[in-house]
C-alpha cells in the first residue's frame, strides 16, 4: 500500500489505474480494491482500469520487479515496431563511430550537463579535456569536477562500445550474460560521473559503487520511482529486456526511458540513460545522438509521457528527429 500512499501524495489518477490493472492481471484482486478505495476516498477519481495483457511469462525464480518490467519493456516495444521496421540502416564501423563520437565529445558535454542544470560552458570542458585547468581552485568546484566526472565516464563508454561490438553483433552471448555486461556498465558510468567529487570529499566515495537507499523524487514529473528495495531487481529486469530486444533503435530508446523510470541513483541518472542509449547506438553501428539543450522541454514532455500515459510514440519519434538534424 506504499505505493498508492505515494500516488494520492502526487494526485497521480493515471498511475492508480495501471497499479489497479496490474494487480488484477496478477490475480491480486483484494489488494486492487484496498488500493482503489485509498485513492476514491482521498478524493481521486479512478478511470475504469483495465487488465494488462502479461505477454511475457516469468523466468524461474525471477522477482516480481524484474518481470513487470520485462512486461512493460515488451508492451512499449510491440507498439513501437511499425515505427522502427520502416527504419534501415547499414551498421558502420566501429571504430569510426567512436572517433565521430569523440569529436563531438565537449559539444556533447556541455549539452547532456546543461540539460541537468550545470553551469558549464564548452570552452571550460574543453580545458578540462586538454589537462589545462587547476583542479585545486576553489571557484565553481561543483560543475568544474561535474565536467571532469562527463568526460571521464564518455571515455568508458565509447571504450566499452569498441570492446563490446562483436559481442552485439554477433549475438552468439547468453543473454543473461549481455545482462551483466550492461548493468556492469551503469554501475561504471556512475562511479567515473562521481569519482572525482569524491576525491576531493564533495561526496561520500561508497555511494560510488551502490543504487539508491532512499526514495527519490524527479522535479518537475508526476513520475514516483520505485522504492529503493525494488531497484537491484528492476535493473536487471530492465538489462534483460534491453539484452533481449532485436531492433537497435527501440533498444536504445527503452533503455533510456528504464533507466530514468527506476532512477536507480539519487543523483546522475539522466547522464546514465544518455550514455547507455549511445552506448547500444554505437554497437548496432548506429551514430552517437545530441540531445540540445535547447529542446530539453521537447525531451522530458516524451518521457513524462511514456511514464504516465504509457505512450512511447512521442519519445520515440523525438529521437529520431535527432538523427535527422
């Protein structure tokens, strides 16, 4: 019932209907009435809700977390698939990619962490990439190590997308086994994102290796993340979906959105689901995508919808925009 506390906090009306339609496609109907009358007698109107078509079946042994986001990463994808089939591409090498990519690097950066409302500007990222900064000086000590912690966590990622391509390409590796590679990566990305704040003591150095312990809540979304004790299991829910799916670009797009939807960390996790999403576009072959800052509005309208209406369409096709730019 902690959940339904937290939707009629938020006067969340759509997340009560999904909540209710899961736990009756799960045979929870006692449980769905008790939630129904919570948010009814908190004065929220409840729509009609309606059982979710559980497409995918459970994995032995797999927690409940898990498997409800392979179902819902199942149901975003098989509405998305006349997008993507229209899409086709011939994968390019690697190494190209990479070094595209690399050019790119302060341009990308200055985007992603002015998207997270850093005050960075390229001529200071560039400085940082060259060494040709002071990392003693005590003035804007926050986005100076911010900057320093982007580009040390792109260098992973573009590095783990040369290692990991034949893997994807292939696609002779257990699944279970792309899983790990993929939560080993998130896990990466955090710690080079923060390393160098907990260097100089701005943060405490054992949130580096770990998700969440509390709750979490997104400014400026409706969208209420999971508890902090469901995450390890949804994190692998989500990288055994993302392990699963054929099509490269609904890959990357669902990877993305998961990330940002569990929040698995209190801080960092727009940055994570960015890189992730380039890290899948790179071994596909596909080119690493800018999302403006500029169009940061554009940006989080699809991902709140994909959150609260489930309607994946709009994030989507944003997306592509960019390729298309």
């Amino acid at each position: 019932m902690a959940f339904a506390e937290a939707l009629v906090r938020k006067r969340n009306q759509s997340g009560g209907s999904v909540l209710i339609g899961l736990l009756e496609s799960l045979g929870r109907g006692t449980v769905a009435r008790r939630v129904r009358d919570a948010m009814e007698g908190a004065g929220l109107k409840i729509a009609s809700s309606e059982k979710i078509d559980l497409a995918l079946k459970p994995k032995a042994k797999e927690p409940a977390t898990s498997y409800f986001i392979r179902n819902k990463w199942s149901q975003f994808s098989e509405s998305l698939k006349s997008r993507a089939s229209q899409l086709t591409f011939t994968p390019e090498v690697i190494q190209v990619l990479v070094d595209q990519a690399q050019a790119e690097k302060i341009q990308d950066a200055y985007h992603s962490l002015s998207i997270e409302n850093y005050r960075v500007s390229e001529s200071m990222i560039a400085a940082i990439a060259s060494g040709q900064w002071d990392p003693e000086e005590k003035k804007d000590v926050v986005n100076r190590f911010a900057a320093k912690g982007y580009l040390d966590a792109f260098n992973l990622v573009t590095r783990e997308a040369l290692r990991d391509a034949i893997l994807w390409q292939r696609g002779e590796t257990p699944i279970e086994e792309m899983c790990e590679i993929l939560l080993g990566l998130v896990i990466g990305i955090k710690r080079r994102l923060f390393a160098p704040m907990a260097d100089v003591g701005l943060i405490d150095p054992s949130d580096l290796e770990s998700y969440r312990n509390q709750p979490v809540f997104i400014r400026g979304s409706n969208h209420i993340p999971m508890n902090h004790t469901k995450v390890a299991e949804a994190m692998q829910g989500v990288m055994l979906a993302a392990a699963d799916e054929q099509n490269p670009y609904i890959r990357a797009a669902l990877a993305h959105f998961f990330i940002g939807y569990v929040h698995p960390f209190g801080d960092g996790n727009g940055r994570t689901s960015r890189f992730l999403m380039n890290y899948i576009r790179l071994v596909a072959g596909l080119p690493w995508i800018i999302i403006p800052v500029e169009r940061r509005s554009e940006y989080l309208l699809g991902l709140e919808k994909m959150s609260m209406q489930d309607f994946p369409s709009t994030f989507f096709d944003f997306l592509l925009s960019l390729e298309r730019d």
